[in-house]
C-alpha cells in the first residue's frame, strides 16, 4: 500500500471496536479509504464486514473507537429499503432539497420513465437502481455498500455492477463495498480488504486494467489469493 | 360489530379477474334480498305478528313519516352529535397516548400497562359507577363512547408504531432525517393502515356504547326513540330505531374505507396508477 498523506482520505478509522455480549465482533479495526478509492471488504459469514460498515453509517452508537466519515455519505444495503407509502422520485428525495438532482439521478440508473411508480410495482432490480438513484441524489464522497447486489438474480446482478462501473467512472465517489464475492470484489474494487477475527488481516490491491472481466490475465491469481486468505482451499 | 365485508383484494389483478369480482358482488345480494322478500310474506301474510316483529314495508313507511315531521332527523342529530364528541375526546386521548407509549421507552412504560389493565375492564359494565361518577345526564353518554373509542384506537396506533420495519427507519436516518422527519415521512405513514383499522373499530364500539348509553335516562336520542316506542309497543318504531343504528354503522364503515382506499393507495400499486 503507498503512504497516503492525511488529506487523502474520506474514511479513516482505527481502533474500531464492537462487541455483542460476550462476542467480541471487531476487535480494533483499521481502515483507511482514500478520495475517489473503492474498497471491498471481504470476510467469511459473522466476521463483521456488516457490523463495521454499520458503524461507519452511524448506525451502531454502541461501538467504539476513533473514526471520521465525511457527512456526504450515503449507504445503499442488500435490501433496497425503499418507504412504500412514497413514489419513486419521493423517495430519491428523501432528505433532498434539490429536485432536479433526483431527477437526474434516477435517469443515471435508467429509471426516469417510473419516477411517478410506486415501490410495490418495481422489479427487484429495479428497485435497487432507485436505492442507488437515492444514494447518488445526496452527491456523497463515499458509499457505503452493504452487499447490494446480494439480493439480485445473476444477470440482473452483472449488469448492476456494470452500472456501478460506470456511475463510479463519472461521478469519482469512493467506495466500501461489503461482499461475500471474490469475483465482486475484483471486478469493482482498487483494493481488497479481508476482515478476520475482528481485524483486518490481509489488505490486496487489485491492479487490474478496466474493463475488468473474470477471464482477463492476472484476475484468476488474484481470485486465488482471496480465496486463500478467506480460507476456502482449492478444489485440487 | 358485526358488519362482514368483501375480503378486499390487495393483489394487483387484470382485467379479467375484475369482471369475476364484480360478478360475486352481484351474487352477494341475492340471499339479503330473498330474506327480506321472506320477511315481508310472512308479515303480511300473519305468519309473523304484527306486534312483534312489522314488516319491513311498514317500517319503511313509519320511517318515512317521522322523517317528515322532524322527529327522526332531531333524534338522529342528539345521537350523532353525542357520537361524535365521544369519538373525538376518545380518539384524541387514544391516538396521543398511543403515539408516547409506541415512539417512546419511557412512555411505553408508564400508559402501557395501566391500559393493559383496564382493556380488561368491559367498558359497558361500567355504566353504574360512570352514573354515580358524572350522573345520568350528558356526560355519561359521552364517556361511554369516549371509553369505547380509545381502546381499540390505542393498541392499533400503538401496534402500528411498533411495528414499523426498523431496516426503513434505518435508511432514512443514512437520508439524513431527523427524528421529526423521521416520525412524518416514515412512523406516520408507516402506522397509517393500523390508525385506519384502530378508527373503524372504535367507530363500531362507539355506536354499541351509544346504544347502551342512550337506553338509560335519556330525552332524545334514537335510543330514546326506541325506548319510548317500546312503552307504547311501536314495534315498526322500534325496528326503524335498529335499521338506523345499523345504517349508521354500515355508512360510517363506507366512509371510512373509501378515504382508506384513497390514502392508502400505494398498497395497491397498479392499480391505482
């Protein structure tokens, strides 16, 4: 990892600490995103990759530790979350002042056609595109991904992320995409963090050339590694 | 209350299923219309006593008569009138002590067991000691239909805070919402079909309160209407005094599923648009 100087970063976190009970989930975490980076964050079922975006959404006041997230942030989660009782273009503009940023950044995720829709008639795709058209009104420096394509059938899955390549392209936020995919992970991601027993136990750059593609030279070495460091031998 | 409706359906359907559903509306009346046409043989054919039970014609028409002269539309007034007071002192208190009792821990804590405890209670049993408390008079009818209005308002308001999906809670806090917000844009409307049902319940419980209340020491009112009648044994007044509250009830639960209908249209996506 190059040294960054302070300035760099939209996230820096450290020592971030949470414990369930006598479970003891993050166990003083470190983590540093720097203006314009996409970080995923990996980490096997219950390793606290949720937990600690969680904390870095401002929703878990239970935690500790020092960290700093930029107050133009959004957070886009697995399920689109969106408030049924209001239209598509209220719900962009939950929070915004500013109408034509909703509009524009629901025709940005191809959806301008259903702003008047209510939630209820939108196909589960769809229904995320508006969580990011959400997301994307409120002009964060940084995401932050809660597994948001987990939720999504495989092809409705690929062309999201490719719609996450190109959003990110042209507005530059940074990322913290929390996923269980290595594929994910490597397509979207400048850098692969691995979250284990509470820690960040391995930190990957991914210097891949875009457009990325699974069969592209270098991604399977990589595909590999990750998976080592996840703990999932392999199948030779 | 004893009102049974047409299951509404919330799934979003074509045209040809609507057709299905107005057909079974049409079927719907047959049987309604077939014991009344029974009713009205039996009466005039004698059957039925006349004293005990008048045919509905003959309802209709001692209807027909008092709402000429007046008398029906002035009992019908000192009736509603008394309803709706009750409604709106029961329902004011329901809806506030619902809201701090589902929004807040220390709210919930303090009204929600002491309302527990009362729910217990049937509320028309209270009628002795409302009488030695505020008397016979005015203030009796309307704390009964105060008392039969709150409850079930009150545990709906409260059910339908705290059962408000806290993920979309969530999500509108990363929106950036404050608590206000949060409460106007996500627990009101969130809450909203559970407020629609409290109210339709509290609407029956107020008129089976006004039934009661209006049947002790009363000088107008449509119970006083029928309490009258039955010392003369006008059993078509009588009768007409049932038809009325049973209108009541049917028109206040229509008027309340359309607004229902209007403001909840979100559940029922395509349709609506």
């Amino acid at each position: 990892m190059a040294p960054r100087t302070a300035s760099d970063l939209v996230v820096r976190a450290r020592g971030v600490r949470r414990a369930f009970g006598p479970v003891t989930v993050l166990d003083g975490a470190d983590l540093d995103i720097a203006r314009g980076e996409v970080v995923a964050l990996l980490g096997g079922s219950g390793s606290g990759k949720s937990t600690l975006l969680r904390i870095l959404a401002g929703l878990d006041p239970a935690a500790s530790g020092d960290f700093t997230v930029p107050a133009q942030h959004a957070v886009v989660f697995q399920e689109h979350r969106l408030l049924p009782w209001k239209r598509v273009i209220d719900n962009v503009g939950l929070g915004v002042d500013d109408r034509t940023r909703c509009t524009d950044a629901l025709a940005e995720v191809g959806l301008a056609d259903r702003a008047r829709a209510w939630p209820i008639e939108l196909s589960g795709g769809q229904a995320q595109r508006v969580a990011f058209a959400r997301a994307l009104a409120r002009e964060p420096s940084v995401l932050l991904l809660d597994e948001p394509f987990g939720a999504l059938d495989a092809l409705t899955r690929l062309r999201m992320q490719q719609l996450f390549g190109r959003l990110r392209a042209r507005h530059g936020f940074a990322a913290l995409l929390v996923t269980h995919d290595v594929e994910e992970a490597l397509l979207l991601a400048d850098r692969a963090l691995v979250l284990d027993r509470g820690v960040i136990a391995a930190d990957l750059p991914v210097e891949l050339e875009h457009p990325r593609a699974p069969d592209a030279p270098g991604f399977g070495v990589l595909r590999r590694r990750l998976l080592d460091l996840l703990g999932v031998p392999s199948a030779a | 209350m004893t009102l049974v409706a047409a299951p509404d359906s919330d799934v979003a359907s074509a045209q040809p299923p609507q057709k299905a559903k107005r057909r079974v509306r049409w079927q719907r009346t047959i049987s309604p219309v077939l014991i009344l046409v029974l009713w009205e043989t039996a009466s005039r054919t004698g059957v039925i006593a006349e004293d005990k039970l008048p045919a509905p014609s003959t309802v209709l028409q001692t209807g027909w008569r008092l709402a000429r002269d007046g008398t029906l539309g002035d009992h019908l007034l000192d009736s509603l009138t008394r309803a709706a007071i009750g409604l709106l002192i029961g329902g004011t208190l329901a809806l506030v002590l619902g809201s701090v009792a589902g929004l807040l821990r220390a709210g919930d804590d303090a009204i929600d067991p002491p309302v527990q405890m009362a729910r217990m209670l049937p509320h028309l049993a209270l009628v002795p000691l409302l009488i030695i408390w505020v008397g016979i008079g005015e203030s009796m009818k309307i704390t009964l239909v105060a008392l039969g209005a709150f409850f079930p308002l009150y545990f709906n308001t409260y059910a339908g805070i705290r059962d408000i999906d806290e993920r979309l809670v969530e999500a509108a806090r990363t929106c950036g919402l404050n608590t206000w917000q949060r409460i106007r844009h996500v627990v009101l409307p969130g809450a909203l079909p559970s407020l629609f049902l409290g109210l339709r319940l509290a609407i029956g419980a107020a008129w089976l309160s006004l039934v009661v209340g209006e049947q002790t020491n009363t000088q107008n009112g449509i119970g006083f209407l029928m309490m009258e009648a039955r010392e003369f044994s006008q059993t078509d007044v009588v009768v007409l005094g049932l038809f009325v509250y049973a209108g009541l009830g049917l028109l206040s639960d229509l008027l309340l599923r359309i607004l229902e209908r209007r403001t909840l249209a979100w559940r029922r996506g395509l349709q609506a648009t």
